[in-house]
C-alpha cells in the first residue's frame, strides 16, 4: 500500500510573485464585500487521504481468500471492504450507471455533472450534518497565507480569498503514529459516511474513469477537502489544482500528477441568489468557461491539468444556507499522462497579460 504523502515540499523554491487584480474571477459578477465577518464558520478539510486504514471503529480488513485463485492482496481487500459498506456499495452502483455519460461530457466538454447523483436517501444532507458537527467542535482553521496562492509557469498569484472560509486537515491512518491513528478515528466517529464517501469515490471513480479515459489513476489515495461557504462574500479566486510541480533542493523537481477534480455539493436550500457558484475555466463552452450552482447531491468533474476553477462570493445570511461540500483530485500512475499546459491556463488569469509563459515540459 502506498501511503507516501503527496505534498507540496514547504523548502520549495520561491516563485515570481504577480501583484492581483482585487476584481473577482467571476462572470459578469462584482466584487464581494471586504467588511468584517458577521457570521465566522467555514471548514475546509484538506488531506491526502489514503484508503487504507479502519473502516469502522476496531475492524481492519480480513484475510480472506479471494474469488480466484490464492489470497487477495492487502489493496485488493481494502478494496472490497470500501465497497461494501452501504454508501461504498451505492458508489460503486451509480458511477458504474452513469460511467458513459460521464465519459462522454469530460470528452466532449471537459467536464461532466451528474445532479441527483447518490439518490433521494439522505446522503447528501447525513454528510452536511456531520459537516457542521465537525465545525460545531471547533476543528478548523484558518487557511495560511502559504497556501492561499495559484501558480502558473514560473509566476506565483497571492490569493486575497481567505476571509470567512477556514479549513481542518484530515490524514489518512500511520500505523507507527498513536496520536495521528487517534485523531483520524475521532474523525470517523463524527463524520463516517462523509469519510466513506470520500473513500468510496476514490475506489468507484479514479479507477474506472482512469482505464476508460486512457489515463490510469490510483485507486488507495486522493487529495480531499470538505468546505462550506458562509457568506460574507466568502470565495475561492482562480486556481488551477495540478502546479505541473515544485523544485526543490532536497530531490530537484517534483511532478504533480493530479489528473481529475470532484466536487460534490451538499446543499438542500440552496438558492441562485446566494451565489457561491462553482466556475470553471479553459472547458469547451462557446465561450470557454461555466457556472454551476451547488446543488444538493450534484457531481461535477473536470481535469485538473487543464482546468481553472474558481467560487463566486457567497451571499448567504443564515447558517442554513452556507454552502457545504466536498471537493477531491485523483493522481495518475504515469506521469506523461498529465497535459499541463502553462500558456493554455495562463489566459484566465488578467494578471498574467503580457507576461512570458515559458513552455514546460
């Protein structure tokens, strides 16, 4: 089982740093507000989570023999534990469902939607709660400047979108880390069908997707993030997930190879007129870019090396309507199947105009 982290080495490099525009990356929008924070809850949840680990609380995967010949691997039942669960087994059922339609939009537009994805049988709104319980529990912080950044070709863009969204990690299992085994079982405790979702997506999606679309993803690790938008103009401006990878000095240039973003969206009184839309970027719309409201039980998937993804100013006034959901990138196996394109991104970004895009390769 692979469970090397998949981070962005904090010794890396330092890069050109473009002064932003304080407009929103938005359609026709105007920019949020900049007053102080009247309602202060938001959670994004950030970790490279592997699947490997408890499924429910003191059960480890048995070694039981498999449907061929000889016993199964470790990954192998790993797998199928994740898939049996209930929400696992539901996964399973409806990628598999809708696997050519899906196919077809991320060919044909660069990106695909599923509404009414897991059904009418209160998934969506089970993880919002364990969401807002872990938020209850005061599991979250705010998002270090460090972070808060877009990176194309050799430019580096400060974000300015930290105000009214916070985030708290969640790591996969270390067997040799007591505290570490601890905090992600505590987790699981309060939100075990958001963490099943996340493990069951990685197994049902990044697999399946990958073989079809010619670009084998891993199936025992993701990079996750669980979020909630509260108002207040709350947002995340442009970023593009795959950085094509970081040099360092330590093991000279490290590849990124994220390859596919999900998004899922848990939000049941969601209304047009509280913004926070999903925008996406460099897809293939007449005018290369889309808005999507974050609906309840909607999937949306897009290529993380090719795409630039933003959220428009939320405007919600109760903490019935912040925005929660769940956003995750999957990792190709080989490498040469990323299509990062510096210059091709670049375009979306008004501060980079006029700037020399170096071709990467």
């Amino acid at each position: 089982m692979d469970l090397s982290a998949f981070v962005v080495p904090s010794h890396a490099w330092r890069l050109p740093v473009v002064e932003p525009q304080r407009t929103t990356p938005s359609l026709g929008s105007s920019s949020p507000s900049r007053g102080k924070t009247a309602l202060s809850a938001a959670v994004v949840i950030s970790a490279f989570l592997s699947v490997k680990g408890r499924s429910r609380r003191g059960l480890r995967p048995s070694r039981t023999a498999s449907k061929g010949f000889g016993p199964q691997s470790e990954m192998a039942q790993e797998k199928e534990v994740i898939l049996s669960k209930q929400i696992g087994s539901r996964l399973s059922y409806v990628m598999l469902d809708n696997m050519d339609g899906i196919l077809a939009q991320l060919q044909q537009y660069g990106f695909a939607q599923v509404d009414g994805f897991l059904g009418d049988n209160g998934y969506a709104q089970e993880m919002r709660s364990e969401m807002k319980s872990m938020f209850d529990r005061g599991w979250f912080e705010s998002e270090p400047e460090d972070d808060a950044f877009s990176r194309i070709g050799p430019y580096k863009i400060q974000n300015q979108d930290l105000e009214h969204r916070f985030r708290a990690r969640i790591k996969g299992t270390d067997g040799m880390d007591n505290l570490s085994n601890n905090l992600v079982q505590n987790q699981y405790d309060i939100a075990p069908t958001t963490i099943e979702f996340v493990r069951g997506l990685t197994v049902s999606a990044a697999g399946p997707i990958g073989k079809k679309a010619g670009c084998e993803m891993k199936e025992n690790m993701s990079m996750s993030e669980i979020f909630v938008l509260c108002g207040e103009g709350a947002r995340y401006d442009r970023r593009c997930n795959n950085v094509h990878g970081w040099n360092t000095q330590a093991t000279g240039f490290v590849p990124d190879s994220r390859k596919l973003t999900a998004f899922y969206f848990t939000n049941p009184n969601y209304k047009q007129e509280t913004g926070g839309l999903l925008q996406l970027e460099g897809v293939v719309t007449p005018t290369g870019a889309v808005q999507i409201a974050p609906m309840a039980d909607r999937l949306v998937l897009f290529w993380a090396d090719k795409t630039v993804w933003s959220m428009t100013p939320s405007r919600a006034k109760l903490i019935s309507d912040f925005q929660f959901g769940i956003t995750m990138s999957f990792m190709v196996k080989d490498q040469k199947d990323v299509k990062y394109d510096a210059k091709s991104l670049a375009q979306w970004w008004p501060e980079l105009r006029g700037q020399t895009i170096p071709d990467e390769s």
